[in-house]
C-alpha cells in the first residue's frame, strides 16, 4: 500500500469522479462519460469505455479518464482487470506525457499484445512488449507488467496474465522521474493519432515498485 500512486477500484456507482484509494488522494476526471458507464466488474464496479472508431487522441470528445498532473519515474507496476471489446490500432490504455512519455498501448497489428512504450529514457526509446495472446476478447484478463531499476540497458521487465509470468524482457532502462501535465486513461494525449481504447476497465493501480 505505501508504494501505489494510484488505486482506481471504480466502486464509485456514478458521479463523475473515480476515487483514488490510494495515499495520495490523486482522484480522476470522467471525460464525456455518463452514468451508463458504470458497469458490474470483477470485484464491485467498473467503468466502460465505448469511444466510436472513428476517433482519435487528437478529438478529445472520447470517452476517458483524466487522472491529473504529478511527477512519476523509476521502477514500476502497472496492474488492472481488463476486458476489451475490440482490437483498436494503439487503442491507449495509459497515456503520461513527459519527456519519458509512457504509453500502455495495442500495437498498431492486428493483435491480442499490449506493449508499454517509454520515450527519453536514459537508454533511448523502450518497449517492454508482451507476446502474443495476452488479451481475451470480451472476456476479463488480471494484467500486470512490471520494470525493476536495475541500470541502463540492464533492468529486466516483466508481463503477468492472471497471475502468472507470460512475458520476460531484459536490457531496458527505466523512465526519468519527470512532471506530466497530461495523463490520462484509455486515450493518449492530442499531439497523437492513437485511437481511444474500447471496453471496461477494473481495478487500475499504478505502483512505485516492481511487484
């Protein structure tokens, strides 16, 4: 608990805010959402997302979340129950601008991967990539993808599907600590062409560690 940075349990049943339960008090925005977003997840609520595919990023009358502006970098854990409903080219799950930008995205393929994409770092661009099938269509997946700061070119990055290890990655580098004005859930920020991701969101925590 001393390390999240934010925890989004989508319990709220309405309202156009989704409580952090976290330390931090770092609450989100609901963006062109409505009560009919709130839906039954894994454990209590969630939040469904239904952006039509003709959008993009740099239309922001999509469905998502803004989670504020703070500083964030280092070792990480991203962790969420997920259910998508469709295959969107870089439908953004996790957009934090930045000079490392981190995007948790699909790949522009035709694919069930997600890929977590870190610019700017000290060892130049990273993506810590999962392999193939890691996403069931239509049906709830627990993911999790962590990065231990071990150097340089030297830190090892890891993907989990329900529990278990799915996915290894070694020479990355972690992002720089660096102030985001701009993070959001489920679109990227207006400067891209990435689509907005579609489905339902459950359970989103952010850690400062390598679970």
């Amino acid at each position: 608990y001393d390390h999240l940075l934010l925890w989004y349990p989508f319990d709220d049943d309405g309202g156009s805010t989704a409580v952090d339960f976290s330390s931090l008090e770092r609450n989100a925005t609901l963006q062109n959402m409505s009560a009919s977003n709130w839906v039954p997840g894994v454990v209590g609520g969630a939040l469904s997302f239904d952006t039509p595919a003709t959008k993009n990023s740099s239309d922001p009358s999509g469905q998502y979340l803004d989670i504020g502006s703070w500083s964030f970098g280092g070792a990480f854990t991203i962790s969420a129950w997920i259910k998508p409903d469709e295959w969107r080219s870089n439908g953004t799950i996790l957009y934090m601008s930045g000079s490392d930008s981190i995007e948790l995205r699909s790949p522009s393929t035709n694919s069930a991967k997600l890929y977590c994409l870190m610019g700017g770092t000290a060892g130049g661009t990273e993506n810590l990539a999962s392999n193939n099938g890691l996403l069931d269509w239509g049906k709830w997946t627990h993911i999790a993808l962590t990065l231990e700061n071990g150097g340089t070119n030297a830190s090892t990055g890891k993907v989990y599907k329900n529990g278990s290890l799915f996915t290894t990655v070694s020479s990355l580098t972690v992002p720089d600590t660096d102030s985001r004005s701009s993070q959001y859930i489920a679109r990227a920020d207006g400067s891209t062409n990435n689509h907005y991701f579609v489905g339902d969101l459950d359970e989103f925590r952010v850690y400062s560690t390598p679970l």
